[in-house]
C-alpha cells in the first residue's frame, strides 16, 4: 500500500520580540504534528530557545537588532545563501510566515516560487500612533507575492478582501490561540508582590491592563474611569507593560496617588505574564482598536474574564456576559460602571464566568484545532499544494 506524503511546510518567523513571535512558535509546534515542517528562525528571538528545541528541521539565521544592521543586513549574501539552499533542499508545498518581515521580497526571489506562501496578517489596519509611511511599506512588501493570507479575526475579513481584491478562497479567519506554555513548569514562578508591590491580600481582587503599553490601546480611558470611581468603589488596579505614557496619562496617574494603582513599566517575561494575569480578577482591555489580543485567550484559560472595548476582533473574544464585559471603546463612564461592578462581583457570577471562560478557551483556541484550519486552508490553494489528497480529520491527534 502506497503510503501519502505529508505536507511540507516551511516556517519562516524572524520577529526578534513580542506577541507575533510567540505565536509563530505555538502554531509552528502544533503543525509539526500533522506535517513535515523546517523553520528559518532570528537568532536574536526572545524565544530562540524553543524554536531551537523544536523537533524539526531548523536554520537559524542573525537577522537585525537595530536600523544600522536593517541596512547591512541585506548585504549578507553568504547568509542568503544558506537560507536558499536550506529552503529548497527541504522543496516546500508552503512557505508560511506567521508575521510579517522586512527581508520578505528579498525572499520572495530566493524561496521556491513553486510553493504556495501564506501569510498571516496580525493588523490588517494601522493602530493609532502606528501609521507612519514606514509601517505601510512594510505591509506593502509583505503583501507582494501571496497565495492566501490568515486573519485572526471575521470583522475585518471583508473590507481586508475588497480593499486588496483578493478572492474570498484566498483569505481564511482563524482566531488566535491560547498561549498556553506562559506558565511552563520550567520558569520559577515569579512573586508578583515583589513585582507589583501589591499587597498579598489583594491577590485575586486587582483588575489588569497588561502589555506592551501604546496610544491605540487607551490606557488613557482605563485611568480617566477609575478616577471616577468613588473611593468606596475602588478597588486594586495593575498596569504592567513596557512602552510610554503621554503626559496627560502621567498626570492623571499621578492623581491617583493613595489609590491602590500599580505601574511596572517593564519589559514582562512569559512567566510573569502568566502570573500576573492568573492572579487578577479581570483583565482590562479599554483599546481604541484591536485586531485580536492575545491576553483575552491566555486569561480565559486561566478562568479570568475581560473586560473589553467592544471593538474589531475583541467583540469576537469576548462573549458579553459570559465570558466577560464590553463597553463602547472610548466611553470612559461605561467603562467606570463596569470596573465598579467588576469589584463588587459576587462570588456565585464571577464563579460562572469564570466557568465559562474555561469552557469557551478549550473548545475554541486550542492550537490542535487551529492547527487543522490551517493546514486545511493550505491545502485548498492549489498548485503543489492540490496535488496531495486533502487532509482528514482521523489524521490529527493530541490536544492544544
């Protein structure tokens, strides 16, 4: 009996920071259960060491750290070399990349054309603060030379396809998984008291804005609300984040001084991610807009509901009620109502949210599931790709 050849994907992710390159590898570990998968990875990663532990074929290659190396970068032939000849010795059916990159044309030229490329296109709109000539060359170049593209979120799938002229069958949604390894046993549990200096009998009663902190996604609104809580109805309050406060943020934070509001303002590892949204009551996302986030899947896994700005791709995150609270984005008295009545939650609701939350991570954003889409979705594009017999569900095993 003649036996079927696996597809073959090649994984090109040269993200060095953040959110993007985290999901590269989640979905990159889950496909190399269900095809024969090689990865180009940046040695400059801040998750080298798990794309290096990955049980597949792998070149990890220096990519950039600065605009000084960006313009040298593209004079290292040697190293394109070897990211040629690695590519087709592997002979691809698709090269995927989970985010975008600026080398992205220059690879075009050096990839097997013969493969269909996916890509994955995180914000499909420029954030406010983001949308700089710079910012829409770069989605420019990675948008030349593309089979197909995955969204993360269905509000966004028709005006991504009209604006671009792409057919319907080119373009896929698939939500955004749980960053389910945040909390590996490997990483010592950080003190989030020593991180936070909150109290320990606050633990479990904060509410947390986490991430990389940036205009579009309106901490200015999250301390405009809490201001108008009345001290009675305030509880603790965790920002945590790198990144910028305005001026008008810095003032206002600084009036709530003998509140208990925290601000670390720092780069956050996994675990301490992990740790700090585990032990919050709710998480906090008062954005302006949001293609997805990927702290709402990691903190319903946890059982910690959300409450969200009901914008874009977070109204598909959150069910309203259930699994958390929305609010009109902007709207910072909406938004006090909800913290007011986030502290005061009784044990009984927040116990069946939290249910939920549970509930609604498994069956929705396990990266098995995920997985499966989108290797169906290579599949459907054609080309080398169609020459194989399509997928079938019998042929996936394990979980998220």
């Amino acid at each position: 009996m003649t036996s079927v050849r696996r597809l073959r994907i090649l994984v090109v992710t040269l993200g060095r920071h953040g959110g993007v390159t985290e999901y590269g590898w989640l979905m990159t570990r889950a496909l190399t259960r269900h095809a024969d998968v090689a990865v180009i990875y940046s040695s400059f990663a801040d998750n080298r060491d798990k794309w290096a532990a990955l049980d597949c074929r792998q070149l990890e290659v220096r990519t950039i750290s600065g605009r000084v190396s960006l313009l040298l970068s593209f004079l290292a032939f040697a190293r394109f070399a070897r990211i040629r000849r690695f590519s087709r010795e592997f002979r691809p059916d698709v090269v995927y990349y989970p985010g975008g990159h600026v080398w992205k044309p220059l690879l075009d030229v050096l990839l097997p054309r013969s493969a269909a490329t996916v890509v994955t296109v995180h914000d499909p709109h420029l954030h406010l603060g983001e949308d700089s000539l710079g910012f829409r060359l770069l989605g420019w170049a990675n948008r030349r030379r593309v089979t197909g593209y995955v969204l993360l979120n269905q509000s966004q799938h028709a005006d991504f396809v009209a604006r671009f002229g792409l057919d319907h069958s080119q373009v896929i949604v698939i939500p955004h998984g749980v960053f389910d390894d945040y909390s590996s046993a490997s990483d010592k549990a950080p003190d989030i008291t020593a991180l936070t200096g909150i109290g320990v009998s606050d633990l479990g009663r904060y509410l947390l804005f986490v991430g990389r902190i940036r205009r579009y996604k309106g901490v200015d609104t999250l301390l405009t609300a809490y201001t108008m809580l009345a001290p009675e109805e305030a509880g603790p309050l965790v920002i945590a984040g790198s990144g910028n406060l305005t001026d008008s943020e810095k003032e206002r934070l600084h009036t709530l001084n003998g509140r208990p509001v925290y601000f670390v303002n720092n780069w956050l590892s996994d675990a301490e991610i992990a740790a700090l949204v585990s032990s919050a009551r709710f998480v906090v996302l008062p954005y302006h807009s949001a293609t997805q986030s990927g702290v709402i899947p990691l903190a319903s896994a946890f059982g910690i509901p959300a409450i969200a700005s009901a914008t874009d791709g977070l109204v598909e995150q959150v069910v309203d009620g259930k699994t958390g609270l929305l609010f009109p984005p902007g709207e910072a008295g909406a938004l006090r109502a909800l913290l007011a009545r986030a502290y005061a939650m009784g044990d009984d609701e927040y116990g069946e949210m939290s249910r939920e939350c549970r509930e609604h991570a498994s069956t929705n954003w396990g990266w098995a599931r995920l997985s499966i889409q989108l290797v169906r979705f290579f599949e459907s594009l054609g080309g080398a790709v169609a020459d194989r017999p399509p997928t079938t569900g019998d042929t996936f095993r394990g979980g998220a």
